[in-house]
C-alpha cells in the first residue's frame, strides 16, 4: 500500500474514533507485506525438478517463531554479531539492541521511543544497500554463527510437518531475507519476516507497515492461509513468547516451546502443548501434537526448496 493509502486509513480513523489504531492498521500492512514477500521469495526458490513421491496435505501447516523456538537467542543479535565482525556496525550498537531485547522479553512490554530507535538505526544500516548484498550476508552470518544454535527438539518437530506433508514456515520479526534463509537451509517452505522496502534492488529505508510481531504475525498468518488455501483449525503454531499468543490464539493447535513464565502459565490453562529442549530432554521423546495426529494425510514436501540466489 502506498503511504497516501496508509495516511488516508489514519484520517479515517480520526473521523471515526472505534476504528484501528494507528498501531494496528502498521501490524496489517506489515502481515500482508510480509505474506506476500514469503510467498515470493518460496516461488523463487523452489525447484520444480524435485518432486515429492507422497501426497501432500494442502490445507494444513505449521508456524515457528524463530527466537528462542527455532533457534538459540534472537537471531537478529547473531546476525549483528556477523555484521560487526564485518566492520558494517559497532559492538556499542549491538549491546544497545541487545539490552532493549532483554528488557523486552523480561517486561513484555515496549517502549515506543526504544522501539522507533531501534528501527531507525536498523533502517538507516540498509538505506541504500542492495537486497542481494544482505541476502550474502545472511548466508556468510548463517553459516557462521546461526546453523550450530538450532533447537534440534524444534528442528524435530517442524520435520514431523514435512514428513505429513505440510508446508513449514517461519514467522519472526527478522528480516524476511534473513528469515528465509534460515527456513531455506532447515529445508523448510518458507519464511513470514518484517518487510523492509526496496526499489530498483535496493533498501529506501523505510519499513512496509512495522516490525512483524504481536497482531503482525497473526495477520501475516492469516493472509498466507488464505492465499494458500489452509484452514487454520488443522494448523499448528510453536513460540516461545506470550507476545505471540495472537497468533497461537490463531489456528487448531498451539504449541509452547521453551516458554516464557507468562506463556507458560496461559498454555497450561488453555490445555495447550508445552515442550521445553532447555532441560535436555531427548528430541526423540516429543509427541505428535493433536491437529497433526488426527489430520496427517500423507508424508513429504511436494517439493524440496532449491538454493536462492545471492
């Protein structure tokens, strides 16, 4: 959407004080952006050569977040830590990120002005850099300091998907070029990232809607599952934060991995799956959540994502 479309959805709210927030129409833009990109970036990669020799699943799928679900700490942090040793940022701006994602995780809660700092910052490093560059970097980071820090309890669980036959994705506040390697190399469908907008292949700097998190996520999730054609009842959603019970809340089954207190104590009086690897139990002894159990109809991928472009 245009930003004269997006300053005509605020002009209408001022008239009309029940409608979306400011807030909640950026976390709109920002999942449909977000699904659009993911299915994109997955047409790009996938290879029509392969093909699978079991029937698909077509209406169901899972969901992972990807902090401390997929992989050990925020992979944006990892991904900072690559770009610093790469002389692209300093390690002052890393332990300034870092110290906003603790007090984040710990309170739940966001502080605005930390927030737009953070998204300044970040924005004002892609301004004007190539989309292929960061898709370079994010392979080379990946490599180096990302592929070692999978939960392979997680890695477990999103291949129980592959192997029904349904479509895996990731759902982060990453960047979606990030986001959609990591899913890339895990062999995974894709990726649903924060979308950072480019002209021409490279960055202007600015975001499409906001930071894909909270109501991003879900409304990214529920845009794919229609362009798909899933039915979020038989989908199955893994996090770890109580930030992302909107898209938990979302679909069939909800799993919490690696929780935080507050999901924690919102999964048990929900009835919904928790399973933690941080306590060293054995991927091996993690069970088939429900939706997946009664709505397998098949195993494999219809097709095994092919290498992206750098």
């Amino acid at each position: 959407m245009s930003e004269t479309g997006e300053s005509e959805k605020r002009r209408r709210r001022i008239r009309n004080p029940l409608g979306p927030t400011a807030a909640q129409i950026r976390a709109s833009l920002a999942g449909e952006a977000s699904a659009d990109a993911a299915i994109a970036i997955a047409q790009e990669d996938a290879d029509p050569a392969e093909q699978s020799s079991v029937p698909l699943d077509l209406t169901a799928a899972a969901f992972f977040d990807v902090d401390n679900t997929m992989v050990q700490g925020a992979s944006i942090i990892h991904f900072a830590r690559g770009l610093a040793s790469r002389k692209y940022i300093t390690t002052r701006d890393i332990s300034e990120f870092a110290w906003q994602q603790v007090k984040f995780r710990v309170s739940g809660k966001e502080n605005l002005g930390e927030v737009a700092s953070g998204r300044e910052k970040a924005l004002s490093f892609v301004a004007g850099r190539s989309t292929a560059e960061l898709a370079r970097l994010g392979e080379e980071i990946y490599d180096e300091l990302i592929a070692d820090k999978i939960w392979a309890g997680t890695r477990a669980l999103a291949q129980m998907h592959l192997d029904a036959g349904q479509q895996v994705w990731l759902v982060t506040a990453t960047p979606v070029e990030l986001a959609s390697i990591i899913a890339k190399r895990l062999g995974l469908t894709g990726a649903l990232g924060t979308v950072a907008e480019s002209k021409d292949g490279l960055f202007t700097g600015r975001l499409v809607g906001d930071i894909l998190h909270g109501l991003g996520k879900a409304h990214a999730v529920r845009t794919l599952a229609v362009r798909e054609g899933l039915d979020l009842r038989r989908c199955t959603a893994y996090s770890d934060s109580h930030n992302d019970v909107p898209m938990l809340s979302l679909v069939g089954t909800a799993v919490a991995v690696n929780p935080d207190a507050d999901l924690r104590e919102l999964a048990k009086n929900r009835g919904w799956e928790i399973r933690d690897f941080r306590t060293g139990r054995k991927a091996a002894k993690i069970g088939v959540p429900t939706a997946l159990a009664l709505g397998a109809a098949g195993g494999g991928l219809a097709a095994v994502l092919g290498r992206r472009r750098s």
